[in-house]
C-alpha cells in the first residue's frame, strides 16, 4: 500500500483500488477518500474498510451485550437481596407491632410501651402506638374512678331505702302508741310488750340489711383447696331438707380447686332464689345439675317456680334490683361476683309461669 500511496501523490496516476484489493487478497470492499492541502496537492489518503463478512461486528456486539446482561443480573441479585432484607425486617417490625396493639385490652394492667430506636418510617408509628397507650391508661384510671363513685352512689342509694322501710313502720308504732297511751289501761303492758317486739322486729332487720351490704362490700379472702365438687354440693343442699331438691352428676367424682364458702354462698343463694320462686299452683321441684365437659364444670339451677320476665334478665343482676317485697337484691349480684373471681360466667333463662334455670360455667384445671 505505501508503494500504491506514494505513486498517487508524486503524480496524478489513477489506481484501480478494487483491483489492488483483490490483489492483496482481502475480503473487503473498501472506500479511499485523497487528502488535498490548500494548494490542491495530494497530501495523503484516507482508507474506508468495509468488510462483507458482519460476523466480526456481530461478535464484537454479542461480547458487550453478554457484558451488560451479566452487569444487570448481578444488579437485580443484589437488588433482590436488599430487598428481602428490608422487607423481612419490615415485616418483623409490622408484626410485632401489631401483637402488640392485638394485646390491649381494657382489663390489662398495665400495657407496655415498644421500645423503639430507629429513625425511620416506623419511629412514628410508634410513638403513636406508645401514645395511644398513656392515653387508654389515663382513661382506665377515669373509667374505673367513675364505676367507683357510680357504685358507691348506687349502693347509698340502696342502703337509703333498705334502713328507711323499716324505720316508717317504727316511726308509726311508736306515734301511735304515743297517742293512744293511758296508764291505766289494764292492758299497757301486752302493749308495751307489742311495741317492744315490733321495734326489736324492725331493728333486726336493719341490722341484716347492714350486714348483707357489708358482705357485698367485702368479700372474704379466697382460700381455695382440692375438693369433691359433688360431695361438696350434696352437704349444702343438705340445709334445705324440706325442699324437693334433686340432685344429678354426669360423674360420680369431680375434683375442683376453690374457695369452699365461696361454693357455699354461690349454692345457698341459688338455692334460696328457687324456693322463694314458689309457684302457688304446684309444689316446688328444684334440679341441680353438675357436669363436667373437657375443662370446664358446668353448675345449672333449674325450678319450676313463677320465672322471670325476658326484659328483666339483664337486671337480676344489679345491686339495687330485686322482685321480691323483702330482701335486699345483693344475692344474685354477689353469685356473679364470685363466679367471675373464678374467670367464670353465669347465665339465666327463663319463662313466666314455668321456672328459671341458671346456669353457671367454671374453668377447672383438674
């Protein structure tokens, strides 16, 4: 080629270059561009190869695409990693969280606040999650305060109306004795005697309803024992033997860890109620049941007696209420407290001229 450049610049020679290429054999079919100076003079040439074979391209192409292919997958590998990374510490982070908040109740304690150190998305989820906690705190101690005094109020109210029915009748005895008094009737002395005993009579009876409000208020402390429910139920339904009471049990032995006065208070009261619930068409017939299913003591009352109004079955329940003309209303309410100090639950059914049942479900761990 320098011979071929040469003799085109020292004169005006014309070359056939395809010629030239296919003497030096090359599979090319190339381009030759002269280089002229200012002076219009052959300086030099420019040679264009243009091969016919575009595999040297196309080889050239596929060694940087399988570069970048490999570049991007390495790429999207890590990419996926980090990610799966994130999300799972996202994910652990979102589930406890929501654990956490799962847990609250309002019978809780004390619900504990997330400890928390990030400075991320999720600091400000906390924050609001530990907030929300100080606040239902705050309006525990509010609820509970108002129950207190709500309560307190209630059984005022109740205690107010207990001691003032007795002390009318008194006030009325002792003004009527008052005016009709003579020292010389023969008969002042049975009289006296008369308004002694109805006085005494009506003092008792504020000094019950004292002492019924004060074992409400205060209940004696638990001092559960391993037992023989059946055995148990059968010594106190024992003080009712003028009672048709029939007892039934799915078991002959059913062991149970309680307080053994509470299960008296419970049975007594129960009991109590279904006699008092006499219908006077029939004699009265009392069935309690005691079943044990898996882990739970089932304990049922049933009577034949007057039954309860549908509309009062969420109120038998309440300090204040009670359907009798005497008594003071706080038998059922405490059966429910002491039931629920167990993690118990009572229910009652009933129908009107029927009878009642109630029914009551104990957790036991023997």
């Amino acid at each position: 080629p320098l011979e071929v450049i040469n003799r085109v610049l020292k004169s005006d020679t014309r070359v056939d270059f395809q010629t030239y290429d296919k003497k030096i054999g090359a599979n090319v079919s190339s381009s030759y561009m002269i280089l002229k100076n200012n002076m219009l003079e052959p300086i030099g040439i420019v040679f264009f190869p243009f091969y016919h074979n575009d595999g040297a391209y196309f080889s050239v192409f596929n060694k940087y695409v399988n570069y970048i292919i490999i570049v991007n997958l390495f790429i999207i590998a890590i990419s996926v990693w980090l990610s799966w990374i994130i999300s799972n510490n996202l994910t652990r982070a979102v589930t406890k969280f929501s654990d956490k908040i799962n847990q609250i109740t309002l019978f809780e304690d004390d619900p504990k606040p997330i400890k928390y150190y990030h400075n991320d998305e999720l600091n400000q989820l906390v924050k609001a999650y530990n907030k929300m906690i100080l606040q239902i705190q705050e309006q525990k101690q509010r609820l509970s305060f108002k129950e207190k005094e709500e309560a307190w109020r209630e059984m005022a109210k109740q205690v107010a109306h207990e001691v003032k029915n007795p002390l009318t009748p008194m006030k009325l005895t002792i003004q009527n004795f008052e005016r009709k008094f003579d020292p010389a009737d023969p008969d002042i002395r049975d009289k006296v005697k008369h308004l002694s005993r109805t006085l005494v009579d009506q003092i008792d009876l504020v000094a019950t309803v004292a002492s019924a409000f004060s074992q409400f208020a205060q209940l004696p402390e638990k001092n559960n024992e391993i037992f023989d429910l059946n055995k148990e139920i059968k010594n106190i339904i024992n003080v009712f033997s003028d009672e048709k009471i029939y007892f039934h049990s799915n078991r002959d032995i059913i062991m149970v860890e309680m307080d053994k006065i509470y299960l008296s208070r419970i049975i007594t009261n129960l009991v109590a109620n279904a006699r008092q619930a006499k219908h006077d068409d029939r004699d009265n017939i009392i069935n309690l049941d005691v079943e044990q299913r898996q882990k739970r003591v089932i304990i049922t009352v049933d009577d034949n007696g007057t039954g309860i109004p549908e509309d009062l079955y969420d109120r038998i329940f309440e300090p204040n209420f009670t359907s009798k003309t005497s008594g003071t209303g706080l038998g059922l309410t405490m059966v429910r407290k002491m039931v629920e100090d167990y993690k118990g639950q009572i229910s009652v059914k009933s129908e009107v001229g029927k009878g009642s049942t109630f029914t009551i479900s104990l957790p036991t761990n023997m």
